[in-house]
C-alpha cells in the first residue's frame, strides 16, 4: 500500500494552527496578513518535516493557473546546437515552480497545430513557440488563446506577441569592430552574403541584420568591405568554394564569415593558397558553433545566446502572463538579447 499523502491539515495540526493560516503562510500571504513570524515559522518546519507538497490540482482550480507552460519548437529539443535554448527555459521555469512541457514538430504544420491545440487541451498558462534558426513565421490560428511568445522567430504580419531574438544587428557591429579595432581597414571581405541586403540566402534573417550592422560599423569608421561572395548555404564547403573563388582573383587582409561552418571551409581555402590565419588573412565569424574552439588557429567568433534566450523567453511570458489590457491592436514588443563575442587566435594586425 502506498503512503498516503501529507495534507494541508496535517502541517496545520502540527504547527498548532487553523489549517486556513497553514494555507496563507504556504501561499506567502503571511506577513501581508499580519500572522506572527513565530507561527509562520512553526508552519514551514511542520511543512518541511512533514515534507509536505501542495495538491496541484487543488491549486489550479482555486486560482485558474495550471503551473504548466508549453514550449513547441520545430528542432530545437533534438538539436545538440540550439538545445540550451530548453535548458534556459527549464531553469527559469523550474526557478518559479512550473513544470515545461515539450514538444517538436519537425517543422511539420499539421504536427504543429496538433501540439499547440494539446497544449490548449491542457490548460498550460502559456506557450513558448520556438525556432531553430531566426526566421519570421506565420503565426498559427489559435496561438493567442492563452498567452504566448515567440522564441528565434518574429511574426510575418503585425501580431500582438512579443518576439525573444538574438540581438544579430549589433553582432554585426561587433564582428566588423573585432577586425577594425586590430587595425584593418583595407581587404576586408564578407564570405556568406552582401555586398547588400538582398544579396544573402532565401529567407535568412540572420543575414540581412548581420550584415546591416556591419556596414553600419564599417561605415562609421569611414571603411567599405572590399568584396562580397554570397553562400547559398552556410555550410563548409560553401565556404571553401567562395574563398577559393576569392583566392583565385586577389588576396583579402580579413573575412568576415556570416557563420562559423563557413569559416572552415574559408580555413581550408586559406591553406590550400598556402595563407596562414591569422598572420596572413584574419578571420572574424559567427555562432560560436563547437568547431570553433576546436579549429586551429581558434575562431574569433560571435556567439549564439541560447541558454539566455531561453530564459528570457520564459521571462517574459510571465510578463505576458501578468498583463491586465486586452488590446489586439497592439504590436508584440521585439526583446534583443546580446550576442557575446568570443576572442580567441584568428585575428591580428594587418601585415
């Protein structure tokens, strides 16, 4: 037979009070109705001797909260980049007592609508719709039924939910700052996207802001990017093809790759011209993806914020959570969050 269940009235009878007093010192209401600190005392020694927990249920149903919120992303739960995005948003919903229910799409709509109608179903207090990668999305019918926010992603049309994104316009700013505060001026060149903003990949967000806050940096410092090779995708050899093509054509003093996959095929186009990083060609990237600290020289590199976008994504739900007007008219505030710079081996004065 299993235990049975330490109930409120049981840390009341211990601590000698009403089990209504027991149940506003639990709740924190104590001091802001005058109860004595030696009762509330003699009632939380009673509830940790006791190791007393409250009826969930009982609670929800008394205050029309579940202490639940959901979080639905496309591929964030199953990738080993973007997975600290959860592990933010565990933390900071453990740290406020509520349970995280998860669920992956696939990047499947239908799949989609399925889990955030199940999370509905459940009567989470908030949902969390989550983005591998920084996109603007459609948001789905339905998604302002209980408060919500959007995590690496921005709404396609005016919407009233608040967005939590890397904040890439300044990472910009400080992957161009790393190379101009090394002395470069000359020979810089962009390997991803650009020269301008409708020269990048379909659909990457993450470009066009990168990039405007680079030539909003250059620009400043009175500096034009000497060249720039667009990467249908931002993966190695993507990058080994664009530098060689470079190569083949003029030697640059610095790269600026708009991810860090693509400077190492730029490292490996690099070497095959017999150029040494960064005595010859400095290289300035983004992500701080894994392979960064593992390349040879280092990889100055801009990183991904994911276990603090995952925690202000929980931080302002609550946010949302606790608003009181119900106006549909308004525009979801954008909340940016700083993308550190990591400086390590591959950047150095112009030779």
């Amino acid at each position: 037979m299993s235990p049975r269940r330490v109930t409120l009235a049981d840390v009341a009878k211990i601590a000698g009070v009403s089990p209504t007093t027991a149940s506003l010192v639990l709740s924190g209401r104590g001091r802001e109705l005058r109860i004595s600190h030696d009762v509330e005392q003699r009632v939380i020694k009673a509830a940790d001797e006791l190791q007393y927990r409250p009826n969930i249920v009982s609670v929800g149903l008394r205050t029309g909260t579940t202490r639940t919120i959901g979080f639905v992303s496309d591929t964030v739960a199953t990738s080993r980049l973007a997975g600290d995005m959860i592990k933010g948003a565990l933390e900071a919903a453990r740290e406020r007592g509520v349970m995280l229910f998860i669920g992956e799409t696939e990047g499947e709509s239908e799949l989609e609508r399925h889990l955030l109608q199940a999370m509905h179903d459940r009567q989470v207090d908030g949902i969390i719709l989550a983005s591998m990668f920084t996109r603007t999305i459609k948001v789905p019918k339905g998604m302002t039924a209980a408060p919500a926010v959007l995590l690496n992603a921005r709404p396609r049309q005016p919407s009233p939910l608040p967005s939590v994104v890397p904040d890439e316009i300044e990472a910009g700013r400080t992957a161009a700052r790393v190379l101009l505060d090394a002395g470069h001026r000359d020979g810089i060149h962009l390997i991803g996207a650009g020269p301008g903003t409708r020269n990048i990949p379909t659909g990457s967000v993450a470009a066009v802001e990168r990039l405007v806050g680079i030539r909003e940096e250059l620009g400043a410092a009175g500096v034009k990017p000497a060249g720039a090779r667009v990467c249908r995708d931002w993966l190695p050899e993507y990058g080994l093809e664009a530098t060689r093509a470079l190569l083949e054509t003029e030697r640059p003093r610095a790269l600026i790759c708009f991810n860090d996959r693509i400077a190492l095929g730029a490292y490996q186009a690099l070497d095959d011209f017999g150029l040494k990083v960064p005595a010859d060609v400095s290289v300035v990237s983004f992500d701080d993806h894994p392979i960064a600290a593992w390349m040879r020289p280092k990889l100055t590199t801009v990183a991904l914020p994911h276990y603090e976008l995952g925690r202000a994504a929980v931080d302002v739900l609550f946010s949302e959570m606790g608003r009181d007007d119900e106006d549909p008219g308004r525009e979801g505030e954008v909340h940016r969050i700083p993308m550190p710079v990591r400086l390590r081996e591959s950047v150095a004065p112009p030779a």
